[in-house]
C-alpha cells in the first residue's frame, strides 16, 4: 500500500467533503439510511484525518529481562561506540525504567523521575527487606526489591555492598545498607531515617544536555548509564527516560517514529505499561524472544493478553515477532535427525515452529516472525522492516480518505441507479437475522475480579510483588489491582461480545466476494470499519470502568491496606492470607453493584451500535 496524502491537503479535503455530505443529506429525508451513512463517513473521515494530522508513531519492544532488547536496539539505530552498544550497561536487570528514543536537532536526556512519594514507598521496600534477618526470620516467602531498584537507591543513599580480603586472602562482605539499618528498631522509623538521607529534593534536575561538547556518543554512553544507576547527584529515580539524538534513524519516512525499550518482563505481562503498547494503534509491538526458547511464555502471553482485549483483527498488522538468535544457533536447528546446517534453512524451520505453535494454542494466523542476529545480520533490512510496518498503518488511514471520499460520489450516483438499491437491499435482507440476534444479546459482568484474586497467590506470582502491591494500596506495575480488575472486565466483554463480531465480519467478507453486490461494496466496508471502530471502543471503555469503579472506595480502603500491611511477617501463606481477605473485601462491598453499572454502559453501547448498523442498511 502505497498512497499517501500531504498534511497540507488534510484539511482542504475535509472541508470539501463536509460541504459534500451537507449537499446531499439536503437531498434526503431524515430518516433515511442513505443519511445516516453519510454522518457516519463523515465521522471515519475525520478519524483518519486525525491520525494522518498527528506525526507521532511508535516502536515498542517488549520482552524478557535479559533478552536482548536494548542491545538489539543500539544495533537497530546505529547508537555503537565501535562494536558496543551505547546504551547498554551490563547483562540483565539494568534498565531501570521504560526508555525513549526519538531523532531531534541536538543531543539530550529528559528524565522524568518518580515523586517523592513513590520513592518512600520503594524506601519502605528497601527498609522491610533490611530488617527482614531481624524481625521476619520465620517468613519463607523471602523479600527483595529488584536488582535495578535496589541497586539505583544504594547509589541514591551512598550506602553500597563493599568487598575486601582480609589478611588471609579471604573475601569479606559488608552492607553498609544492613548496618545503617541496625539502628532502627521498626520499618517505619528506617524509611524515614532512608528518606531523610536521600534528600530527594536535592534530585531535581531532569533534562541533561551535552554542554562541554564531549563527543557525542561517549557523553550519552556516560550521562545515560549516571541516570539510568542514580549515581548522577541531580537526578532522582527515574520513571521514564527519553534520549533525543541529532542523527536519523529511519530512512524515508514523513512522520516521527521513535522507539521505546519497555521495562523487561518479569513474573506478568498484565502491566499497564505493555497493554498500553499493544491497545494503542500508533504503535507497532515488537516482541522479542531468544531463539531457542520461541515463543516463549512472554511472547505467548503478551499475544493472549491483545486477543483478551478483542485485537485479533490487529494482531497480524501492529506486531512484530523478533527472535534474536546468536552463536549460530540456527544452524543447529535439527531437521529430521541432523543439523540443517544452514542460517537461513534453519530460521524457516523455527519460524514455521512458531506459527504452528501459536496458531495450535492461541488460534493466531498471520503472524509476522523475523530474526536478527546482533553480530551477522545487516540492521538496515529489520530497520527498513519495521518502517514498512508502521507505513502500513499510516497508509490505511491514507486509503480510508481515498475510499470515503469515492464512496460520496457514488452514493450521489447510487441515488437513482436501480442496481445500487438491489445490491444494498440483499446486503440489508443478509444481515436482519443477525441484526435481530444481536438486539437480544446482552453482555452481562460476573465476579470479573476473580482473575485479580487468582493470580495474587498464583505460583508465578512471587511475594515480594504482593508485599510491594500492598505497600502502595494495589498499584505496582507486576501485580496491579486496578490494571487487572480492567482486564477482567474487557476479557468478558470480549468473550460475550466477540462471536457475534465474528460472524458480522464474516458476513461481511463473503459479501464482499460476490460480484453481483459489486454496487454496494462502500456499504460493506463502511460497516466492517465501523464494526472495529465501535467495538474497540466498547471493549476500551469496558476496561476504563471496569476499573473506575473500584478504585477510588478500592484505594481508599485504609483498614484493607492496614490490614493487608499486618500479613507480612506472619508466617508461611502470605499470599493466600492476601488473596483472601482481598477477596472478601469485593464480597462485603456488594460486588454485584458496582459490576452491573459495568454491564449497564456495555449493554447501552452494544446495543446504540446494533442499532446504528440497523439504521445504516434501513431494516427494520
């Protein structure tokens, strides 16, 4: 697909089909279908001018901590010191936070850093953990922030892991963190005694840009890896960090395409960071995975978690899955009983693994695999990969103005051609039945926070994300409460919802293959496009209040949160003791209420969209 429109003609050719539409609904009764068709080209056209407006696209890697992703990237990018990636900073467990990468006239980091309360509640992390050998000696279920956090508030805190030999040759460890800690009596006091430390206000600074004229490329190597470990004295734990660099990174491109390195996936893909990435139609997903181990529990999981959310239809076009092999991996692929031998032989054969395994598991066709090997493969070709892919996306809303504004003329012909009316008079005969089926469907929620409760004592789920999840009242990025409860809600509107989808759309596309209803082809694809367009929204918006209605009573809920706090230090069964208390917490608030006002917005939205498909054919 290869149209493109110049922004400057968006808005010439908005405006001339408005004054088109206002012409011929003139001509229309009111009750027409013909009108109500018009109002809803319109509305698709100025979708697609507003997408098209709007230069800003994404690549988002996803994947496994120690997969690879940030190396990949440098390489992607061009951002090398020689052969050594820029960015990179170790193996595994390093990056702190999601990172942003995106072309500018000069050089800079913009940081933006957690607010002081966000840092007392990984403070409190920190302090549980340091007087667990003195006050949780008989919890099992052991307590440790990450590497990267842990390391970043050491640097913070000046309080590091040191190694010496004694006169013996014999190693010794001091954590001069623990033995801070050994004059406090209770978590609470060491926070504030960590805190107090830390004088996070000192940490303000949050744009960093090259002003000794450093070259470049070691400025960035030196300056990111300060920030990224907080041993920068200005900078404060960072959130999100973006890095504008005055090079091109793609070729032949007319928007802004920058690149993202999300936080490596530990424990859960249900983040509201990674939903984010694969819900939102300006971002191309790039799930990664190690070649021997595709598809990997992430790369399927992340997968599931985009059909949950009702994107099949999307899947094949917004998603990349990378494989990132190494030390000749694919040509050790066996093939029959022996290697292949072959770099490329041996790709197919775990590319073709791949489809078949996720089509056999997820029911997911049309996948796109490709492969990159960091120290072999020439990154302009996987570069220029991505690019197309995110054109594409681009290019279709290009199409849809191109497709509408035909559709306007022909309805103005249609108007008195009797063929038209025939055509659209059997697409309107072919979908009552369905119409009237989906007119008695209505979608309603059930215990939709069960899934929530579930993986709080899941096995995978490690307690030190519970401990963390409760230190700030459900909301961390490994087991968050409300990002969950959206999930549940969206997962059973999708699932109650879904099948009719797919027989509409089924419907649709075998009208579509019939030449005698050539005439109303517009119709047809006006209605598959509204179709995706309403239902995505429906889902959308089952997840927004799907969690909007727990939160805020959720979040506030201080004898909960006190309570939850308490389990920790209670002996084995944390996790269950968490799960159930939280479980009952939904029972006492009368659940049932807050879910059907849930389902009532569903119901209202299912059913207004039934009935603009209705009105668009004219049935009755």
């Amino acid at each position: 697909m290869s149209i493109k429109i110049q922004s400057n003609d968006l808005k010439d050719r908005q405006k001339a089909l408005h004054n088109s539409i206002e012409s011929l609904m003139t001509k229309l009764p009111e009750e027409s279908a013909t009108r109500k068709q018009l109002a809803n080209h319109r509305e698709l056209f100025d979708d697609a001018v507003s997408y098209l407006s709007n230069s800003d696209q994404r690549l988002a890697f996803i994947g496994n901590i120690g997969t690879g992703k940030t190396t990949a990237i440098c390489h992607l990018l061009g951002l090398l010191d020689g052969e050594e990636p820029i960015l990179s900073t170790g193996s595994g467990r390093t990056t702190l936070c999601e990172v942003e990468i995106a072309s500018s006239s000069q050089l800079e980091i913009e940081v933006t850093p957690h607010s002081e309360a966000e840092v007392k509640s990984y403070l409190t992390d920190f302090a549980q953990y340091l007087l667990s050998d003195i006050t949780e000696s008989d919890n099992s279920e052991s307590f440790k922030l990450s590497a990267e956090v842990e390391r970043a508030l050491r640097n913070m805190l000046d309080l590091r892991t040191s190694r010496t030999k004694n006169p013996e040759g014999k190693r010794i460890t001091t954590d001069n963190a623990k033995n801070f800690a050994a004059n406090y009596q209770s978590v609470e006091l060491l926070t504030e005694g960590l805190l107090k430390r830390i004088d996070y206000t000192a940490r303000y600074q949050t744009r960093f840009t090259n002003d000794d004229g450093v070259d470049q490329y070691e400025w960035l190597h030196t300056t990111f890896k300060a920030i990224n470990s907080c041993t920068h004295p200005s900078v404060g734990l960072s959130k999100h960090i973006r890095i504008l660099v005055p090079v091109k990174l793609f070729d032949d491109i007319n928007y802004a395409l920058s690149v993202v390195d999300t936080k490596g996936v530990d424990q859960t893909v249900n983040r509201a960071d990674l939903d984010s990435c694969l819900t939102d139609n300006r971002t191309v997903s790039v799930l990664c995975c190690r070649f021997n181990e595709a598809p990997d529990k992430t790369m399927s999981g992340l997968l599931k978690l985009a059909k949950d959310a009702g994107l099949s239809h999307r899947i094949a076009k917004e998603t990349v899955l990378l494989i990132l092999d190494r030390e000749s991996e694919a040509e050790k692929v066996i093939d029959i009983d022996e290697p292949v031998g072959d770099k490329t032989e041996g790709r197919e054969i775990r590319a073709e693994q791949v489809v078949n395994d996720l089509r056999h598991t997820l029911q997911l066709d049309n996948l796109d695999v490709r492969f990159f090997d960091v120290k072999s493969d020439d990154p302009k070709q996987l570069n220029k990969l991505l690019v197309e892919k995110v054109s594409v996306l681009r290019a279709q809303y290009a199409q849809n103005i191109v497709d509408i504004e035909k559709a306007i003329v022909d309805i103005e012909t249609e108007l008195v051609s009797q063929s038209a009316k025939t055509a659209k008079n059997q697409v309107k005969n072919t979908l009552e039945p369905w119409i009237k089926k989906s007119q008695g469907c209505s979608p309603a929620l059930r215990e939709y926070f069960l899934p929530l409760i579930n993986d709080i004592k899941n096995k995978g789920t490690y307690a030190a994300s519970v401990r963390a999840s409760v230190n700030r009242r459900g909301e961390w990025h490994n087991l968050d409460y409300y990002q969950l409860l959206a999930t549940g809600a969206r997962e059973q509107v999708v699932d109650q919802i879904g099948t009719l989808k797919d027989e509409f759309i089924v419907l649709i596309d075998n009208m579509l293959s019939q030449n005698e209803l050539q005439p109303a082809y517009a119709l047809l694809k006006q209605l598959k496009q509204t179709t995706e367009k309403r239902l995505g929204d429906i889902y959308q918006k089952a997840f927004a209040k799907g969690r909007a209605v727990y939160e805020e009573q959720l979040s506030s809920d201080n004898q909960l949160w006190n309570g939850l706090f308490r389990e920790w230090g209670m002996g084995p069964g944390y996790k269950d003791r968490v799960s159930g208390n939280s479980e009952t917490w939904f029972h006492m608030r009368k659940y049932p209420e807050f879910e059907s006002s849930v389902t009532r917005q569903v119901v209202e939205e299912w059913q207004r969209y039934v009935n603009e498909v209705r009105d668009m054919l004219g049935a009755e």
